[in-house]
C-alpha cells in the first residue's frame, strides 16, 4: 500500500497497543468545530421554541421569535436568527413541509400514442402583429415536431384558412404526414366560433388525411410550451438579429434558420416514429362528409360541465375544474370524454360518453372559414 497510508494508521495508532487501538473509521467530516453552536445551546433552543408555541401570547414561536426570548434571558454568545433556522432545520423542529418535485410527464401525456412514442404530433400556431418599416404588417406560421423536431415557418401578410391548408399540404407532401396535429383555438385552425358544430377547412383537411386534429384548452400555455419556445426563438434569431426589406428577405432568412435546425435536430428526426407517405394524385374535398376523429382538451368549471363545439356537456361533479379529453368521433356519432392528471399521466380512465350527431349541412368554401 501507499507510504501515505502507512503513515496515517502509524499516527491513527499512537502509542496505544494495538488491541487497543480504535481501528474503526471515522467520520469524514472530522470532530466538532470549536465555533460550531454547542449541542447544550440547540437543546435549549428547542425547549424555547416549544415553550413559544404553547404559551406566548403572541403565538410566535419562529427563530427571530426565539432570537428575542434568548436575548431576554440573558445568554451568553446568542446565535444569529438564520443560524436558529438552520438549527431548527437540521433538528427536524419546522411545521413547514418542502415542496416534493415530482418528475414531468412525458411528452404528449395527454395522448397515449403519442406519449409511448408510437405516434407523431406536429404543432402549428401564428406569430402575428409584426411590422416592417412604413408599418406593412407581417405574420408567420410556424410549426414543428414533438418528437423529431421537424421545423419550418412561413411569411406572409396576412393569413387565411386557406392559405393556411394549402401550407400544411405543402408541408406534409414533403416531409410526411404525422398521427396528430395540434392547433390553438384560433378560429383559422378550428372554424367559426359564433355558431354550434363548426368544423373548418384545416380541420377537413386533416381528417381526410387521417391526422386527427387536437385543439388545446383555452387560455392555457403548457400545452403549446413547444411551439411557443420556437416562436420565440424564431423572433431571437430571425426577426431580431437582421434587418429585413420586405417579405421575401424574411423567409429567405427564414428558410436558412429552419434548414440550420433541421440538420441539427437530423439523428432526432431520424430515432422519431415514422411519418405516413402523402398520398399521391390527392385533392381536398371540403365537401365530403365528416368522418374520423377531432380532439379538444378542455377543463370543467366548477359544476363539473364542459364544452365542445358551443354546446355544453355535464361530466362529472367532483370532477370540476379538472382536464378532459373530449374525443369527437365523427365516424361513430358519439364523443367520448376521459380524465387527464398531470400526476398520473397514465391513468385516463374513460369517465363519460354521450351521443353526438355531426353537421351535414353543405361547407361554405370561403377563405374566413
């Protein structure tokens, strides 16, 4: 062995004989520091603050509290109050209990495929009121992949819902067609809202794509984290670092950053579940009836009712104010409604279903629908 460990259990031994020598090892931390609050002042701190707590008037009992009723005894070498916190702290003596951070749930939580890596959700959302200089108005559809991340964003002046279709076409022929799409409540991605069971041009689309379209709960971020990350880092790194002359100058620094990321996010995009292949020869026909399944995710209010397509439906009374999953099953007339627990991601339990009639009434083919 080492000449250093030698010389440490020769020192360790002394001149004791060694039977009885304390071979055991000691504590890394070494003895006690002569600075260190003597275990006689923690013991009377702990009698005080008890004391404090059942008697005073107050009804104070906390370490500035303590700090006080030391000084009016009159003790000698008085600790400070962060260090009769800590005291107390180490001792186990607080009523507070620390927050337990649990870990997150997986990505896609609220859908199982998605969540067990079986499926593909792509998110699309607007960053809207931009200027260029002389005050032209610019806007940007964005989206990206949960899984591969798959990016891209697109510049224009203003957006419609069909020009919004026939971008997410244009995407999904290049690059594959995901399971699920996942929008905001805007009225481009879900249709009117002044009127009941209005499903919109991007949401025909999807379905006839076998995409199953999921809308996220109103006036919540969590659920759109990932889309909204990218804005932001889209604004950072394009809209912010260059100075642009009009439209064109913008997507074409666009495009760099989004084929940048791309190649960066490639070993990812590569290890994602597959996307389907585009049909060949399709066109959208925005009049074929609806059928296939369209997502909302919704909380109740406090009576434990819900809403979907402007009509409300009771769920559940002790279930209010609660996450569900309200899936439209257009093929089969009925919606299905499951619980969602961030706590228990993979418990959703269908809690209630109900028989749902979709629209048959003709599609009005104009771009505000």
């Amino acid at each position: 062995m080492a000449l250093r460990t030698v010389q440490r259990w020769v020192f360790r031994a002394g001149s004791e004989r060694l039977d009885r020598v304390v071979w055991s090892d000691r504590p890394r931390g070494g003895s006690r520091k002569k600075i260190a609050t003597s275990s006689r002042m923690e013991n009377l701190i702990l009698r005080i603050r008890k004391q404090l707590r059942d008697e005073s008037d107050l009804g104070e009992f906390g370490a500035a509290a303590i700090h006080r009723a030391l000084a009016e005894r009159g003790s000698k070498k008085i600790p400070s109050p962060r260090t009769i916190g800590r005291i107390l702290l180490r001792r186990g003596a607080l009523d507070g209990r620390r927050r337990v951070r649990r870990p997150p749930p997986p990505k896609g939580w609220y859908l199982p495929r998605v969540a067990t890596q079986q499926g593909e959700l792509d998110s699309f959302d607007f960053v809207e009121d931009l200027r260029l200089r002389g005050g032209t108005p610019v806007n940007i559809l964005t989206g990206i992949g949960l899984h591969g991340g798959l990016c891209g964003a697109w510049v224009r002046p203003s957006w419609t819902a069909n020009f919004t279709a026939k971008t997410l076409i244009d995407h999904w022929r290049e690059h594959g067609l995901p399971d699920y799409v996942q929008f905001d409540n805007d009225t481009i991605f879900c249709g009117a809202r002044q009127f009941r069971d209005s499903f919109g041009r991007v949401i025909r689309l999807c379905l006839q794509l076998d995409v199953i379209p999921v809308f996220t709960p109103p006036h919540e971020t969590g659920f759109q984290a990932l889309i909204e990350n990218f804005n932001g880092r889209w604004q950072v790194r394009v809209w912010l670092r260059f100075f642009h002359e009009n439209h064109h100058a913008i997507q074409d620094c666009s495009d760099r950053f989004t084929r940048a990321m791309r190649h960066r996010a490639a070993p990812r995009m590569e290890a994602a579940p597959s996307r389907r292949p585009f049909p060949k020869n399709w066109k959208p026909d925005y009049q074929r009836p609806l059928k296939g399944t369209v997502i909302y995710l919704r909380r109740t209010n406090d009576r434990g009712h819900v809403e979907v397509q402007r009509r409300t439906y009771r769920i559940d009374p002790l279930w209010n104010h609660r996450l569900v999953r309200a899936e439209v099953d257009l093929s089969n007339h009925e919606i299905r409604f499951y619980r969602l627990r961030r706590r228990e991601p993979n418990d959703q339990p269908l809690i209630h279903t109900v028989v749902y009639t979709p629209p048959n009434k003709r599609f009005r083919a104009d771009d505000a629908h």
